[in-house]
C-alpha cells in the first residue's frame, strides 16, 4: 500500500520527525538506539552506538546522554561535527542526520537528564578508570560491590560529576524510503535566513 509521504517532499520530513521522536520515547523503537559519529583529532571518523533520550523538533535537537571523560566529548569539543545514523526496518527508512555538537556537564538541562535517569543508567557513570583507559584485565569499570545490582540513590550520587549531555543540533537530513515499487530519497538542509528547512529530491 502506497504511504501518503511517497511523493511528498513535506510529508516525507514530517515522517523523519515523527519516526525520531517515537525513537526517543519508544525503547523498542530501533531509532532508540542510532549510530553517533564524530572526528578524532588525527582525522579520524570515530562511531558508537548511544541511547536517542529526546529529540525537539522545533530547536533541531536531539539530546544524548554522555560521560564527559569520553572521547567523543574531546572530539566535539566547541561545536564540533555530528552525523547520526538510524535505520528502522518496519517503517523501511534510514535517516542520516549531521549538525553541530555540544557538550553541557552544569545545564538545567543536563541537571533534569540526570534526574531523569534511572539509577541503572547512573551507576555507568562510576566507571574507574575513564572509558577507554587500557586495562589489563576485562573489567566494567565498576566497583565490584555495586556490579551486578541496582544501586541505592547515594551510591551513584558521585557519578553526578562525571555525567553530561550531548546536544546535537541538526542541519541536514537524508531521508531514504525503501519500497518495493520505486525508493524514495530527499535531502532537506536549513535554512537559517528563512527559518526553514529547503528539500530536495534525490536518486535513491
């Protein structure tokens, strides 16, 4: 059955937000978990799976949670560049999204991130040594006291200063609809002049 958004430009990027932000909410989603790149010092591209905790469609961002002695924070650095890469195999779409990146460790926002974590997803930020130190042995990096158990609140409350949030504001999208009658792909960049975002038509 044909999707109203084939042969609409305007409806194509609703979907793409649409489908971000259910990636966001929906855990099941397979946009909940994109693919993060950013550029090493040397040159490098560098990529790692993150977990999508919001996405805002009308400020262009989507937020990540981090810790801040990771590589990519160093990669990043003050607006360094971002490519996203999602691909959810029910809806038959892959999304390519890039934009600038940006590191926030004392925000309100980062502040109400860490309060909305479990304490699961804050016992990860008491790993020791930093994430990708070399070790010797296999290790999670975790006191092995508090490996393998939910954490009481206290426990994690040192993790606090390790925590962060990547903010990524978007630019650009490639939007790729795969069908079996004739694939779909647009790309849609922003204009800030206009405050709005231009599409254009490409060849699958």
């Amino acid at each position: 059955m044909s999707q109203p958004f084939l042969d609409d430009i305007t409806l194509s990027l609703k979907e793409a937000w649409r489908l971000l932000i259910d990636g966001s909410q929906n855990r099941k989603s397979p946009l909940h978990t994109p693919a993060v790149a950013t550029i090493s010092d040397d040159g490098s591209p560098s990529q790692r799976i993150m977990v999508l905790r919001e996405v805002l469609r009308e400020d262009r961002l989507l937020r990540f949670n981090t810790d801040h002695r990771a590589s990519k924070v160093a990669d990043i650095g003050n607006k360094g560049l971002v490519s996203i890469l999602g691909y959810h195999p029910e809806a038959k779409v892959q999304l390519r999204l890039s934009g600038r990146g940006h590191i926030e460790q004392d925000s309100p926002a980062c502040e109400s991130a860490w309060n909305d974590a479990t304490l699961y997803g804050k016992r990860c930020y008491l790993a020791d040594p930093a994430p990708g130190s070399a070790v010797n042995l296999p290790t999670s990096g975790l006191d092995p006291d508090i490996e393998g158990r939910k954490p009481e609140g206290f426990e994690v409350a040192p993790a606090r200063e390790n925590f962060a949030i990547l903010l990524v504001e978007t630019d650009r999208i490639e939007w790729l609809y795969l069908a079996h009658t004739g694939h779909r792909r647009a790309m849609f960049d922003w204009d800030p002049e206009n405050n709005s975002w231009n599409g254009q038509w490409l060849v699958p």
